[in-house]
C-alpha cells in the first residue's frame, strides 16, 4: 500500500495534466450537447442530448473525485504512511598492502653513530590516545545537516511530555514525520508526529510518553523531499522512566 501512495505522490504533477485534458473535453462535450438539446426540433432529440449531458457530469464528477484523492494522498496520507529505509550500498573499500622494502642486515661495527631515541614514540602515543571533549563522534545515524535530532539525545531518560528539538530542513522540503520502535533495534515503527514545514533548530513536536510502558525505545526522525527520497534518517535510543 505505501508503494501506490508513493507512485501517487511522485507521479501527481502528470495526473493533475492528464485530468485537465480530460476536463477540456468533457467541457466541449457538454457544450455541443447543450446546444443540441436547445435546437432540437423533436423530444426524441432533446431526450438524447439531455442524456449525453447527464453522462458528462458523472464522468466529471468521477475525475473530480479521482483529482481529490491524488491530492489526499499527497497532502494527508504521505505524513503519515511509514516509508521503509534502505540505505544505498556503497562499494566496499579495496585494501592495497603497501609493500615495505627490505633493508640488508646492517654489519655490526664496533662505534656506533647514531644515538636511539626511546622515549619520542611513547610520548606520541600518549598525545594522541588522550580524548578531547571537542572530539566527540557524532550519533550514527544522525550525520545529516538537514535532517537531525538535538533533543532527547542518546541514552536520554524521559518522563512525562516531552518536546523533540531538531532541524528538519532538506532541499525541495515536503514534510518531515517522527517514529516510534521498541527497543534499540525496532523491527517496525510507529507514526509518532509530523509537520509540513521546515524547522531548522526547533521544536518539531511535543510526545507525551504517559501511555508509554516503561522501558527502551528508539526514536527515529524522517525528512521527505518532493520527490518521496529522504536521507539517511536520524535516530536515538532513550529509556522511558516511571
């Protein structure tokens, strides 16, 4: 069912072309057909272009009716329809050993004239193993300009209403939806929230988790462009307190 609602969504610009053709018919055929049943001279004549005006509305009404639900789905259904993410593979790194030349055996000599070093590798490693508070690595998932979660973070503990703060912000934006798995892998999601506009740095929606049972949940956030793509999606894992 989510796949008829995307081929929908992207194919809507052809189907809103296609229905003004039909509607430029259908709107000289129930021109000509009115002016038949004005200057029919016999009933029998009249009866027959007063059918034909009659099928033209129904035909009418059912490409109305079809325009409205293209535009249902598109503005009401999309939102709201959970997409499945399949990341893009990307092709595995080729690991090319770099040979290292092999020196001869030096001759042992009785002098020698270099002076050996021990302490400058130690030194290095130490420099380089200490973390800094600067490089923090940045949350799987959430690597996005456009498309990240500020607000809970990782392993954050909620407790009543809590709002979610991000920025939802892609190029050719449609809408952006937040969904809720059980768990720090979800096999499924569920719709949580969602909004048609940009949010750079916001609130994008409050999540009350009182209905919610106490335990580990993943948090993950969706930003659709008008083409139905999005990016990879951000996620965070936080733990539901009672």
């Amino acid at each position: 069912m989510a796949i008829v609602l995307k081929l929908i969504n992207d194919y809507d610009v052809w189907l809103y072309a296609a229905a003004a053709i039909v509607a430029l018919f259908l709107l000289r055929a129930a021109v000509l057909a009115r002016r038949d049943r004005l200057q029919a001279t016999f009933s029998l004549e009249r009866e027959a272009a007063r059918n034909r005006e009659y099928t033209i509305m129904t035909v009418a009404g059912v490409v109305i009716l079809l325009m409205a639900g293209v535009y249902a789905v598109e503005h009401v259904l999309m939102p709201q329809v959970t997409i499945p993410y399949e990341p893009t593979p990307t092709p595995a790194s080729i690991f090319v050993p770099t040979l290292q030349p092999t020196q001869p055996p030096s001759t042992p000599t009785a002098t020698h004239t270099a002076t050996p070093r021990p302490t400058l590798r130690p030194t290095v490693a130490r420099e380089t193993a200490t973390p800094t508070p600067e490089s923090r690595p940045v949350p799987a998932g959430c690597a996005q300009p456009g498309a990240g979660l500020t607000a809970p973070g990782n392993n954050a503990q909620l407790r009543g209403v809590v709002q979610i703060v991000g920025t939802a912000a892609i190029a050719r934006f449609q809408f952006y939806k937040v969904e809720l798995g059980v768990g720090d892998n979800p096999s499924q999601w569920t719709f949580l929230l969602s909004g048609n506009a940009p949010v750079t740095n916001g609130v994008l929606g409050v999540w009350d988790t009182g209905p919610v049972p106490a335990g580990t949940y993943s948090l993950r956030l969706v930003v659709v462009d008008q083409t139905g793509n999005f990016p990879e999606p951000c996620r965070v894992i936080v733990t539901v307190v009672k």
